[in-house]
C-alpha cells in the first residue's frame, strides 16, 4: 500500500544549474512518490535557476535561496531541515529513472533492519543521451576505502539514524562529502546493493567531475589517511600493497555481476579520448 511507504527526503544542492534543473526536477515529481519531502538549496543562482524553481515551487517543502559555504554545506543544512525516514540528495544537473523512487520506498519498507542501500546507474550527456550504463558490485567497505567510490551517490539512500550516527555530511569538503559520508555510513551499516539502475549522472563542461580532479584526490587522500590501517600519507607503500589487493577484489566483483567488459570498454574509450585530445 502507498502509505505504508516511507517518508523520503530528497535534497537539491543548486548553483546556477538552470539548464538541467528542471530535468532533475521533473524526474523527482513525475515518479508521483506519495510520501515525499522535496528541499531545494539553492547557494544564490544568477542564472534562470529560480525561474524554474518558482513554477514547482507548491511541490516542495522548502526552498532557500541564499549564499552558502559550498555544496556540502548547503547539503548538510538541507538534511537538517528534513524530516523524512529516508534520506538522500540530488545535484541539480543529475536525474532518476522512472520508478525507481517507488522501488527504494519499498525495498526499505520491506526490509525494516536496512539501514544504507544503493543501485546502479547511468553516464548521460548534457542532451540526456546515454554514455554507458554502470553495474555496480556488490558492497565491500575495505574496496570502498581502498579504491574509492563503489557507491554512487545519484542511487544511493539512507536511514535517518545511520545518518545521525555517522555524524552527517562534513560541511568542510569541497568534492569529496559522499565519499567520506558513505566510508561513515558503511563502517556502521554494511550497504545493500539494488541491481537496477537508480539515478543518472550528467557529465557536462561545467560539472565538478570535469572541473575539479585535483581537488578530488586531495581531499579523498585526506579521508583515506584517517580511515585506512596503512595510510597513503603516513605508509604510502603498505597502502599501495592493500589499495592492489582491494582493486583486485573489484575486478573480481565486477566480472562475477557481468560488468567488467563495460567498465574496460568505456576506460579504454576514455583513454583514447583524453589522447586525442
């Protein structure tokens, strides 16, 4: 039954995304969640974000607009304000499948002890076309730690309490809260991984990914030194040793779920990209 689906709260960190917003709008609203709390943060767009805002504006229970620290801090804010029993956020450039929200509402209806579930997804250009579609294996903290994200954050969901016991999005970083959030959320609550896709993940000129690598690996260099036996900082060489060890592991992971050859196919196209250009 609908109602007894539980409440989800989905976040919107936004900056000036009005030529997706919408998209990531309409995937939330058309999916008809009956137990939904929508919350916009938007960090002070100058752009048409608010524009588009204003015409679902009935639909959400709180929108702000207004100057913040950055994109974890206005996520964590977001939660603060939340009261859903799920919870999750959404950048304002990236999508759902359609349904998908339904089923997370019922995986975690029908299975009371989960407390951190996530699915596979989707690379999709600035048009929506489809990249490739990401299998993800299944959940292995010393992997996630070791060779960084097999959670994606556009399918990923969560129980308030785990949230509130991990400590919650770290307003400090810059790139990296999702990875640090989900190294938190999984050292207390090992994850469930739903093998369907959930969320799309929009790759684009003016996207984080494309413009802030550098930043990325700093700052998971930063979380894996406090969370890893062998620090990358302190025992760069017994961490390179465990790092080879839990890579290996994935590949493994990866050809067991039939993924690997799309995970090689798309590098590899990658590669050739990056050298022609």
């Amino acid at each position: 039954m609908n109602s007894s689906l539980p409440r989800l709260s989905i976040v919107i960190p936004s900056f000036n995304q009005g030529d997706f917003i919408e998209r990531t709008i309409v995937s939330i609203l058309s999916q008809d969640y009956p137990a939904l709390e929508l919350i916009l943060m938007d960090g002070g767009s100058t752009d048409e974000t608010m524009t588009v805002v204003e015409q679902y504006r009935d639909r959400f229970a709180i929108v702000k607009h207004e100057n913040d620290a950055g994109q974890a801090d206005a996520i964590a804010r977001g939660f603060a304000m939340s009261t859903g029993e799920i919870m999750t956020w959404l950048n304002s450039d990236d999508t759902y499948l359609p349904g998908t929200l339904r089923r997370v509402g019922e995986f975690f209806r029908d299975n009371p002890k989960a407390a951190f579930a996530y699915g596979d997804y989707q690379l999709i250009d600035a048009n929506d076309a489809l990249i490739v579609e990401k299998r993800q294996p299944d959940f292995d903290i010393g992997i996630v730690k070791y060779a960084f994200l097999t959670v994606p954050q556009m399918s990923a969901f969560w129980r308030r309490d785990l949230y509130l016991q991990s400590g919650g999005v770290d307003p400090g970083f810059r790139f990296a809260m999702d990875y640090d959030l989900f190294v938190k959320l999984g050292s207390l609550s090992p994850a469930a991984h739903l093998p369907f896709p959930i969320g799309r993940f929009r790759i684009h000129p003016a996207s984080k990914t494309t413009n802030l690598e550098s930043v990325r690996q700093h700052e998971d260099r930063k979380i894996q030194d406090r969370v890893c036996k062998y620090s990358p900082i302190r025992n760069p060489l017994r961490f390179a040793l465990a790092r080879k060890w839990y890579q290996t592991k994935l590949v493994a992971l990866l050809w067991r779920n039939g993924s690997l050859g799309v995970r090689l196919r798309s590098r590899i196209g990658n590669r050739f990209k990056s050298l022609a250009s």
